[in-house]
C-alpha cells in the first residue's frame, strides 16, 4: 500500500482527493494537515510515502512546508494544484525549487468531462513518485565545480556544426530544464526547440519561471515563425511542434502520440527530417518512452545525442528507454549538458577569426 498524507487548509478539497485517491485499491490516505506546520508533525508522526500539497494555507503556506519538509523528513510531494493562471503557476514551480517532484491540476467536478482523465492522472502520479525512494535536488547543481568536460573537449569542432537543439522532458524536467538553460550564454549561436509534459494551462506561469534564470531569451513558439539563435522556443498546450521548411516553426493538431500533445516523438521526428547530422537532441526525465525512438532516429542520422543520466532524474523512463536501444552518445547531469549545449553553433565571432586567419 502507498502512504498518502493529504495537505490542505479547505475540507471539501480534502474529502475530494482522499475520495479520489482511496478509490486505488493500491493507495492508502494517511492523514490529512490543515496547514504547512501540521503537515510536518504527521510527516514525523505517520511517515507518508507521497505528500500532495496545496500551495496556500494560512500560516505556512505550501512552499515553507515543503521546503522545512525537504530539509528534515525528505518525502516525495505532488503539488496539487487549482488554478491555471499565470500567476498561480508561478507561484507553483517555486514549490519545485524547494524541493516537490512534480505539479498536477486537481481533478474537476465528476460531471466534467476531463474529470477520468485528470483523476487518472492524479493517481497515477502519485504511485509514481511513491517509487522515488531518495528524493534528489540535483544536490551538485549549481555549485558544482567546473572541470573540463572530456565529450566537449573531444567534439567540440564537431559542436559547430549543430544548428538547432531539440529537448523533451517530463516528470522532473521543470528543474532540469532550469539547470541547463540557466548555463546557456545569452550569444548561443543556435535556436533551442522544447517540448516539456505539462499540464494544460501552465505553459505561461513555466514559461515565466524559467525565464527568470535563463541564460537565453525564451518564447512560446508560433506557428510559423523563424526559429533565431540565442532563442527558447516552448512548444504550447494542445499541438504538435515541428521546424519544416525554411526553418519555420510548425504546429499539428494530429492525435497524441504516446498519449501526449505535444509530444517529444513529434518533435524530434521533425528536426531528424531538417536539420540531419547538424542537430543535437537531448531526452530528459520523465515516464514512459516519448521521444526514444525519434531520439535514436535522430542519432541514425548523424545528429549528436544525450539523455540525463540515471543519477540526476526523477524518473528513469524516457532516458532510460532511450539508452536501451542504443538512441545516445552519452547519459549525463543537467550541469554538463548544458556545457555541450553552451559549445554548439558557430558564433560570428569565430567566422571572423578563421577569416582572418585566412588572410
């Protein structure tokens, strides 16, 4: 059985959720805090194995609970959300800078109908971070030393040629997507193309709290535009996106693929068909196998390929899979992906050295 302890300060949200989640056969709801301060004597008291929580609450509010949660009885939390606007959102991944895995939108009223899908949702989140027995802040992240990483050493002449950078992530990848955009240099030379699993609404607060610490300037994509260098562009809620001719943003209302739009599979797909060897595509952590075979589709093609290591993830799924079937040339932390990632393209001012070089 998996130990639930629900934390929210409105009792008709908390019959809501210890009714949904005590549905599972496989879920037990161990007690349920109030406040931030309760929750972190029943987290003593009852040793949840998942905590959801509710960002505002009258005295410690979600992000202090967390964060003192964090810090004394480290425990997986699932931070429930009920809202999607931008600034509630926000406020949301702040909780994932104090330590919470993942984000999910509380599940509507039982007549709405996402109502199955987003309680499926829920439960299933909360079985999956059940299983993430050390909860990891990537504890070497910012200050971990700088030595000189070998793969950039080695490729970095080869690192010119890429032209675009394709990322997918999910589970956990808000806080390996800050890692790495926030060691990208705002001159990068080439465009960054992203597909984060999130959920619907949320894409504005992430964009917003990921531009906070990114080295380079990041946008929702549109359909249609030129992709820049030096540019992050995020794919939206509810379409596909791709790169197609003239190194244009392109969007598609197809189906999910791997039952998620957008997909990484789309994605990744898309930069092997235009960009061949002069890509580089990075897999993050997240469940399932989104993006694993495109990524080794990718590879085929010449294109350079990583995934974040099994160390550094909250979930093991989409990497994992992808190194299974041989899809990349290196499994490494959010910190040394983006010092390849900070090596790639060719900047002007090198053209103009080897011109003058010439001369």
């Amino acid at each position: 059985m998996i130990k639930v302890l629900i934390v929210d300060d409105s009792k008709v949200i908390q019959e809501f959720l210890a009714h949904l989640l005590s549905s599972d056969p496989d879920i037990h709801v161990v007690g349920i805090a109030n406040s931030g301060h309760e929750a972190i004597e029943l987290v003593k008291l009852k040793k949840p194995d998942v905590i959801t929580m509710d960002i505002h609450m009258p005295g410690m509010d979600g992000y202090e609970a967390t964060r003192t949660i964090m810090e004394t009885y480290p425990t997986p939390i699932v931070i429930v959300s009920g809202s999607s606007n931008k600034k509630e959102v926000t406020n949301t991944f702040r909780l994932l800078d104090a330590g919470a895995l993942a984000v999910v939108i509380r599940p509507p009223g039982f007549e709405h109908p996402q109502f199955a899908a987003s309680r499926k949702e829920l439960i299933q989140t909360v079985k999956l971070m059940s299983e993430v027995k050390v909860v990891r802040l990537f504890p070497q992240s910012r200050k971990e030393q700088k030595k000189p990483l070998l793969l950039v050493q080695t490729f970095e002449n080869d690192l010119k040629r890429i032209q675009v950078i394709a990322i997918g992530a999910s589970t956990g990848g808000p806080m390996a997507l800050q890692i790495i955009l926030s060691g990208l240099p705002e001159d990068l030379p080439v465009p960054v193309l992203i597909v984060q699993h999130i959920a619907k609404g949320f894409v504005k607060g992430f964009l917003e709290w990921l531009s906070a610490t990114s080295g380079i300037k990041l946008k929702i994509a549109e359909d249609g535009e030129h992709i820049l260098p030096g540019i992050g562009y995020i794919a939206p809620d509810n379409f596909h996106m791709g790169v197609g001719r003239g190194n244009k943003i392109s969007f598609s209302d197809q189906p999910p693929e791997n039952g998620l739009k957008p997909s990484v599979s789309f994605l990744f797909r898309s930069v092997a068909q235009s960009f061949g060897p002069n890509a580089l595509g990075v897999l993050l952590t997240g469940m399932g196998k989104d993006g694993a075979d495109e990524l080794k589709a990718m590879k085929d093609k010449g294109a350079f390929t990583l995934v974040q290591n099994k160390e550094s993830c909250v979930v093991f799924g989409m990497p994992g899979e992808a190194l299974s079937i041989g899809a990349a040339d290196q499994a490494l932390s959010p910190e040394k992906i983006s010092e390849i990632l900070a090596k790639s393209g060719t900047k002007k001012t090198d053209y103009e050295q080897k011109n003058k070089n010439l001369r």
